[in-house]
C-alpha cells in the first residue's frame, strides 16, 4: 500500500499565514540577492546598474533566466515550506496527489482560451476607466516600463529561442507560482478564514498586484480568480498549472510570429478585444465550469463505490 510522507509540524492556519508572509519576504530579499550578484558578475557592472541594464535586449536571456531563478527561490521555496508546516500529508498539502483525467484537462484548455478573451476585454475597460493626470501618467509609465522589460526578454530569433523562453517564461512561473498562489497562499487563506471565495479574490488580487501593471491589474485578477477556481473545485495544482501556462505560452508564441513587425508586437502586447466579448466569454467560462464540476462529482461517486 503506497502511503505518503505526512508533516511532521502542524501548525494553525493563522500560524501558517504568518509563516508563509515572513518566508516570503526573506525569499524575495534571497531572490533578488542571489540574482542580482549572477548578473552583476555575468554582465561585469555595479548592482546598481542592473535594472536598467536588464531592460535591454542583448541582455534579454540572462534577464530571462534571473527572472526564472527568482520565482523559484520566492515562490517555490515558501509553498515547500508551508506544505512541511500544513496538517496532513506533504504531497496532497502541494495539490499533487489529486488525480486529473483527460476530459478535466481538455475543459482547463478551453477555460483557458476563453480566459484570453476575458482578459482582453477587462483590458479595453481598464483604458476606459477616468482618472487624473497624474495618475494616468504614472500608469503609463508602469506600463512602458513592463513592455519595455517583455519584449527585452522575448528576443527570439529561432524555434530554440521560443522553446527556451516558453519554458522560462512560461513553464517555470507556471509551476512555482501556481505552488505558491493556489497551493500555499489561498488555501491558507481558505482553512483561516473558512471563507473559499474571499481566499480566491484576495490572492487574485495579489497575483496580479505582483505583476506591476495598471493596464493588466484586471484582466490578471480575473485569470487568477478563474485559476483559484479550479483550484477549489478540483483540490489539483495541475489544472491551474495548465491553464497559467497555456495563458502564458499563447502570448509568448504570438510574441514570436510577430516578431520583426512593430505594429503586431504592440496590438499583441495591448491584448485588448471589445467589451461585449468578455460577456460572451463568461458564458462559456460559467458552462465550462458546471462541466468540470459535473466531472469532479462522476470521479468522487467512482472513489466512493
């Protein structure tokens, strides 16, 4: 009989919310230390010269595996940490001991899809929301300066250059923040405050804050709601994983088809789509998901006989 490595501290979900924030803030500060000494001594330039010499595009890869290496150390390391501190067994506590099917996978790809056009019209609403000048010339340059930072990573020249920046950009952040995301943060904030909904919109709205953009802030809460979901419905960190990499890996794959065409790069990099189809899209997005439901349910009668 297969058993599985159960924690040995087992800690209170308040106790284990405390934990997670102060593992974080010491990864993040280990993150960009271990990062930034990599680059200073690849490029052969001051600490201080670092963000803006990341911003160009000859620098592009090593900027590409620094932010790839920083998401595992901030994001992978607590959700380990707080699966060893969580009541239960460590694997299930990571959401990797649920099983997936074929049929849930194929409805995680079609949420995702319509999760493209959702985020594409919350996008369009974004830039019609009214706001000051100087707000929205701090919005600007927010968004200016992740533009600038994206496509000074999506350098790609070759089918090899899309494969490395598909895993780098989109398989790597995929996995360590779905980890931290939906495994440790909102399934914490669930077990703390018996409050499912309220743990999905709290860490969507994390999960996008920590992308530092105006412009997107919406269309990433909604992915994350929509990834914090299925989390919950499924109990499985597969599925969120597939779909943040599916989310991911379109806009990287876009990326390189328009490579060479300014034009294409900025409507790519825009991601808007008229409002009314978002409307459309969250039809689907609620159909698809009385599906997986439905699913879930025909697998637990199945365990249960």
């Amino acid at each position: 009989m297969k058993t599985e490595t159960r924690s040995f501290f087992q800690f209170s979900p308040g106790l284990r919310l405390l934990m997670l924030l102060l593992v974080t803030a010491i990864c993040f500060i280990l993150g960009s230390v271990i990062t930034y000494f990599f680059v200073a001594q690849y490029l052969k330039i001051d600490l201080l010269e670092i963000p803006t010499a990341l911003l160009l595009p000859q620098n592009g890869r090593i900027a590409l595996i620094s932010n790839a290496t920083a998401a595992l150390i901030a994001f992978l390391l607590p959700s380990i940490v707080v699966a060893f501190i969580s009541k239960g067994a460590i694997v299930s506590n990571l959401g990797l001991s649920q099983k997936i099917n074929l049929r849930q996978g194929a409805i995680v790809i079609l949420l995702a899809l319509f999760g493209l056009v959702l985020s594409g019209s919350l996008a369009t609403v974004t830039q019609a929301i009214p706001m000051g000048a100087d707000l929205k010339s701090w919005a600007k340059g927010l968004e200016n300066t992740y533009k600038q930072a994206m496509l000074a990573m999506m350098q790609m020249h070759s089918i090899g250059d899309l494969l490395i920046s598909l895993f780098l950009v989109a398989m790597i952040p995929s996995i360590a923040e779905e980890f931290y995301f939906r495994g440790a943060l909102q399934k914490t904030l669930r077990d703390w405050s018996g409050a499912p909904i309220l743990a999905i919109v709290i860490t969507a709205i994390l999960f996008s804050a920590i992308h530092f953009s105006f412009y997107g802030f919406l269309s990433r809460m909604a992915l994350g709601i929509l990834l914090g979901l299925i989390y919950e419905q499924t109990k499985s960190i597969w599925l969120p994983m597939l779909m943040h990499f599916i989310n991911n890996g379109v806009a990287i794959t876009v990326l390189y088809f328009a490579r060479g065409d300014q034009k294409k790069i900025d409507q790519t990099m825009d991601e808007t789509m008229p409002w009314y189809w978002g409307i459309i899209s969250i039809v689907f997005i609620i159909f698809l998901f009385m599906q997986l439901k439905k699913y879930n349910n025909a697998g637990l009668e199945k365990k249960i006989q």
